[in-house]
C-alpha cells in the first residue's frame, strides 16, 4: 500500500509540473519577410534573444512583404517579427510589444560632400539619391534635386562617379554592404540620427499573455546594450543562421 501511495503522490506531482514545463517551451511562429535580408537577419537574431530569455522557443516562417503582417493578424501565424507603429492602428488583431524591437536610421552618405548633415532641410542643396519606392524618403525629399535608385549597388556607383552628392539610405544595411561588398571604398556616413526608425514586435492578440514576460526579456537586452551588440555582431560576421553562440557575444 505503501509503494501505491507513494507512486500516487508521484503521479500527482508530475502532473501538476507539465504544465509549467510545457509553457516554458511553447514554441511560438512568427512571420517575417522573405529574402533573407541583412536587416531580416538582424531581427531574427534580435528576437531568438528575446524569446530565449523569455523561456519560449521562436520559429520564423518568411512571406512575401504583406502577406506576413496579414497573416500574422488573421492568427495563421502567432505574430509579425517587426512592423512601424502604423501596423497596429491597420491591424487590429495585433498587440505591439514595447520598447522598439529593431531600431535603425535613414543616414546621409557621400564620397565629396564633407557634411555634417544635421537635418533634412540641409538635403535640400545637393543631388540626393534613394531606394525607389523607399516611402520615408520619397516624402521628405520633395521638391528636391532627386534620384530614384533600383539597387544599393547602382547608388555606389552613382556617388563614385560623382553623379549624385549624396544617398539617403538605411545604416544597418549600409554598414553590412560597405563593409562586405565594397571594403575600401570612400563612401562614408556623413549624418548622425537624421531620420530614426524604431521597429516593433507584434503579436497576434490570442498571445496576449505573453506580452509581459517578452516586453520584460526586450527591455533587459535593450538596457544592457546586449540587443545593439547582437546587431553589430550580425553585420560584422556577414549574418545570422539561426544559431547565437556563433555571434560570439561577451
């Protein structure tokens, strides 16, 4: 009697632990978009963090641009890896997480112009060339002398040739090409926070629950530097696999 009572009690305990087991390995899937971008890659390597931190496991199922974030607020997928603050005023099922996931900036570059560029207006004198369809861009350029580029490598090729003055572009993506695919080249940032753009972690409202213990994991990264490190890591080792130890952070 005495062995069945104490595989009882056993059972009973087992049991009551699943369950906090369970929720510590929930594994949550998250849209992003598809291409395998530098700037995807850092997102990617970014949230991984923060989930880990957080005691959830994250997969990420890359779609075509507005089929992620579509999908993600009809509940296909459990979240959008990162949208603008716009999304959650166009999605209304969707739950953005504080502070900015991913935060980057649209920099001012050139070989000849010495800068500094300090704010948009200062654009206004020079030839300014930008990433077609880039909407941020298109806007605070208007009425200016403006040039719409179909690669990031037709703009290299523009500023070398001193056909443009200068090339309003992303930093993230910037530093990674300038670094990987044009090591030695004369281009250089000539701006400092001109057009911040913060990036948000959104998820699905059925995730609710959630929504403290990751805000709580993003914030510690964030506070500690960790998350800026992470990105300067991604960029310097040429991207990210999935896998956080080769990133080989302090």
């Amino acid at each position: 009697m005495g062995n069945r009572r104490f595989i009882g009690f056993a059972l009973v305990l087992f049991a009551a632990l699943v369950p906090q087991h369970a929720a510590a390995q929930q594994k949550l899937t998250i849209s992003t978009i598809e291409g395998g971008s530098i700037f995807v890659q850092v997102g990617k390597a970014v949230m991984t963090k923060v989930y880990k931190d957080a005691g959830l496991e994250i997969l990420f199922v890359d779609l075509p641009g507005k089929r992620a974030v579509v999908n993600a607020n009809k509940g296909v997928t459990d979240g959008e890896m990162f949208r603008s603050t716009r999304a959650a005023k166009l999605y209304k099922n969707l739950i953005r997480l504080e502070p900015a996931a991913v935060t980057d900036e649209f920099a001012v570059y050139s070989v000849n112009v010495g800068g500094p560029i300090n704010s948009v207006k200062e654009l206004g004198q020079y030839s300014v060339a930008y990433r077609r369809g880039s909407t941020i861009p298109t806007k605070v350029t208007a009425g200016m002398r403006r040039f719409e580029l179909d690669s990031f490598e037709q703009g290299v090729k523009l500023l070398q040739s001193n056909r443009i003055d200068v090339m309003l572009y992303f930093k993230i993506p910037t530093t990674f090409n300038l670094q990987h695919s044009f090591p030695g080249t004369k281009i250089r940032r000539i701006s400092e926070k001109l057009i911040v753009v913060p990036l948000y972690h959104y998820l699905h409202k059925r995730n609710k629950h959630l929504v403290p213990r990751l805000e709580a994991a993003l914030r510690r990264i964030l506070d500690s530097g960790e998350r800026d490190r992470i990105v300067e890591a991604v960029v310097a080792n040429g991207g990210f696999d999935g896998d956080l130890a080769k990133l080989n952070l302090p």
